[in-house]
C-alpha cells in the first residue's frame, strides 16, 4: 500500500504560480510518479509524469510551464506550475505506479487549483 497526501492547492490569479506537493509513505526509484488532473465532466488527464534516471513526460498543454520533480530522501513530488492559465483549472491528483509482480496504481484524494482571470 502507498498512501499519498497532495497539498499546495488553491485560488491564483491567471499568470501567477503555485506549487504542489505530494507526501508518500514509500518511494522506490523503479516507482512512476505522476500528477493528473481533472475537470467536472471531464475524463482525469496526465499532467506530468517521471522515473527515476528518466526524462519527465508532460501534457502538450503543460509543457514549458509546468515541472515535475522528486525528492527521495523525504519520499515527496511536486509540480511546480507556472504561466497558469484558467484552463489549468482543476482538481490535481498524484499518482504512484509501483512496478512488480503486479502492478498497481495508488492514488491521492486530489487538491483543488483555481485560476482566475
């Protein structure tokens, strides 16, 4: 089991930033981290995603703006997002894909982000 905690979201101003975090139980380096976000009535799209000794993979709409990183030794990832643009709206979920025998994904409960214009 990862139990995964988002933090950092809320309410900017288009142009301005925010950073997320997301705190994990555990952290392996073959784990695949990623952030996801959804709009109502919209399917959850991916954000950003990353592997350890990889290059990160971003959405097309994210890309040049938003970074994703990890930090091991506090078993934590962030999104740092800037230039956000009230489509960025959403609710913002990370992701870890734990690779093995079987491989499962674990979720957090999502941390809303508000840009207004």
């Amino acid at each position: 089991q990862v139990q995964l905690v988002e933090s950092g979201g809320g309410l900017v101003q288009a142009g301005g930033s925010l950073r997320l975090s997301c705190a994990a139980s555990t952290m392996f380096f073959s784990d695949v981290l990623g952030w996801y976000r959804r709009v109502p009535g919209k399917q959850r799209e991916l954000v950003a995603s990353i592997t350890s000794g990889s290059s990160p993979n971003y959405a097309e709409s994210v890309k040049g703006r938003f970074a994703i990183s990890t930090d091991y030794a506090k078993n934590t990832m962030y999104l740092q997002m800037n230039s956000l643009k009230p489509e960025d709206t959403a609710v913002y979920y990370c992701n870890t894909r734990r690779i093995g025998g079987t491989t499962r994904d674990y979720w957090g409960l999502g941390t809303q982000v508000t840009v207004s214009s």
